[in-house]
C-alpha cells in the first residue's frame, strides 16, 4: 500500500482523520478501525484515480484530502450495494 512517502504511523493516523471526516460529511456510522482502513485504502484508490487525470498529491495534506475523497468514494460504492441506509 502506498503511503505518500509519509510512513506507515502517520498514514494510520491521517487515514483515521480522513475516516472520520467522510464519515462525517457523509453521515455515515462506523467505528475507528473502519475509518482508519477507509481512509488509508481511500487515500490509494483516490490517488490512482487523480493520477490517471493527471493530479499528483504529495506530502500528509495530500495524502488527507485523497483519504477523504477516497472513503467518500467506498462509502458511495458501499451504499449503492447495500441500499441507501448509513454504510
């Protein structure tokens, strides 16, 4: 998994911060773990995805707004499986 060249304590902690915060802007109801795996795992998808258009983020701020964009993403994609109820 990639870390943004920021390491793998920051990630975990920057992951759960953008974890949250799509939690939060999507009112969802999930539990820390989740948020720190959506986070990280959103951070990477969303990365991939801004970098096929060409976007690079770098650095922890970077590597927070692609978490946040990311999880908002997973969240989406989790809900059109499972029904519009919170994820």
């Amino acid at each position: 998994m990639e870390t943004a060249g920021i390491g793998w304590i920051a990630a975990i902690i920057i992951g759960g911060v953008a974890g949250w915060l799509a939690e939060m802007f999507m009112k969802s109801n999930m539990g820390m773990i989740m948020n720190i795996l959506l986070g990280m795992i959103g951070a990477v998808v969303a990365n991939a995805l801004l970098s096929f258009f060409g976007v690079i983020l770098t650095g922890w701020v970077g590597y927070l707004l692609a978490g946040v964009i990311g999880a908002c993403i997973l969240i989406a994609i989790a809900r059109m499986f499972r029904g519009n109820r919170a994820v």
